[in-house]
C-alpha cells in the first residue's frame, strides 16, 4: 500500500497533496458528558439495559429500537461505537470500501485491517455512518482506530494527517448534532481536546499515560477509562490498583469481548 509523499504542512486528499489550516471546531450545542459519570460499555451480547448508569457505549450496528428505548427510558446517554480507521468484513456497508483503501492488518486483531483515513470515499462511507446513528436515535458516536499515525497501517499516515482526520470526524458529528468521543490517541490530546467532548480510553494505568488525560478532567469532560482482565474473577483485584489512579474517572473494569461483565470503580 503506498501512503505519505507530502510535504510538511500538507495533507493527502485521496492522490494529491493540500496544505492544511485547521479552522475553528464546529459549534456543538448538545450536550457533552461531564467528568465523573457512570457508564457501561457493551459492544458483543444481548446489552443489559438494567444498569443504573449515565451512559450507555453499545455497538452502532447492533443498536435494535428496543435497546435504545430501554437506554433513554432510564434518562441515559446512548453513544454508539463504530470503528472509523479500519475495514471490519461484517459490516453491512463493508463492501462499499474500495479495495486500494484497504490497508494491513491490526496487530492482535487479524479480521480487521486499517482504512486510508485520507481517501474521500472512506470519509463519506463515515459520514454516512454518522447519519445511521442519527436515524438510530444515538445521543453520541465513539469512533475507533483512529491512530493509524503510530502504526504501520501500509498508507503512511502522518500525524498532521490524523489530527485533519480525528477533526473531521469531530465536526462531522457536531454538525449531525451527535457528541464524539476521542478513542485513545493520547499523544494528541492538546490538539484536539478543544473537538472531542470526551473520550474514552483503554488501559492508560497499564500503559503509564493516565497523566495525559488530566486536560480532559480539567475540562469537564468525562474520562470513560476501561482496564481490562482476561478473567472476570480478576476484576477485583486490578480495580483495588487502578482506581486509586483514577481520580476523575469513569473506570470500569471489563473483559477483553466487552460483554456484560462490569467491575466499576467507585
């Protein structure tokens, strides 16, 4: 896969390079998340809408009438999860992704492969995805793999061209009056804080980077952080060393499938 080739200041657009200047985020009037909330994070299962949380993170394809009923009957948040940087084969809508936009495979996840974040096609199939979480009735979107920028996704995206990609998304859901979410990504936070009204991150006390996160705290945008055990019998422990770590935090404490099983901080 080829990728890259620009100068410094540019960003591919499908073939050719452009110069970028990043403009204002565009205005979002709907309400964000607020640091501090409870949540639960169900992506494969029957989702179990009896939990007393704020927010619900449940997968966007999979969202059934019913399940969003169940979520806004109890007064909470309902943010729909899709991957925006990678080629998932059991999509409905994978087999609009031009093959050339195809790209290598994620490390530890060999079903998916990463997108060219800079292909015009791959956007509007994202944008369009946006309107089905609007059409599904989402209150907010959580867009996936979207740090193609440090890995070797074979279309040597750079970090100018993934901060224009993550801002592009940003705004996109803002216009559709969706809130985002910022997945993981942390080394740009300071330049994107001011898009996102809140994130949600996987394994910074594992990764030593929970510090990078202050900034969304500081905001009063909510920190959704997940650690995860391969053994649900586990969860207690870790969460007696992660929760300490987390002041601030929404920290919930989940297997690797993101089924029901949840250990939330306190």
């Amino acid at each position: 896969c080829g990728g890259g080739g620009c100068e410094d200041g540019e960003v591919r657009e499908g073939t050719t390079c452009v110069p970028y200047v990043a403009g204002d985020p565009e205005p979002f009037a709907g309400p964000g998340i607020p640091a501090g909330v409870s949540w639960q994070w169900q992506i494969t299962g029957t989702v179990d809408t009896s939990l007393d949380v704020d927010v619900y993170d449940v997968d966007l394809f999979e969202l059934t009438d019913a399940v969003r009923d169940a979520i806004h009957a109890r007064g909470s948040t309902l943010v729909c999860y899709f991957s925006a940087g990678s080629y998932e084969p059991w999509t409905p809508d994978a087999a609009e992704f031009p093959e050339d936009t195809i790209g290598r495979r994620l490390e530890g996840w060999p079903d998916e492969r990463w997108l060219d974040v800079n292909d015009p096609t791959v956007r509007e199939i994202l944008e369009a995805r946006l309107d089905l979480a609007v059409e599904k009735g989402c209150d907010g979107v959580e867009p996936d793999n979207v740090t193609a920028w440090d890995t070797s996704s074979g279309f040597g995206v750079t970090q100018l061209e993934q901060l224009a990609f993550n801002r592009f998304l940003a705004d996109a859901a803002h216009v559709r009056g969706l809130s985002v979410a910022l997945k993981n990504d942390v080394e740009q936070i300071a330049d994107l804080l001011d898009w996102f009204d809140y994130t949600v991150n996987e394994e910074c006390w594992d990764y030593d980077e929970c510090d990078t996160l202050a900034p969304f705290v500081a905001a009063d945008k909510a920190v959704l952080h997940t650690e995860y055990v391969d053994d649900f019998a586990d969860a207690q422990a870790l969460a007696d060393r992660v929760c300490p770590a987390g002041a601030g935090f929404s920290t919930i404490i989940k297997e690797w499938d993101l089924g029901p099983e949840r250990l939330a901080c306190p």
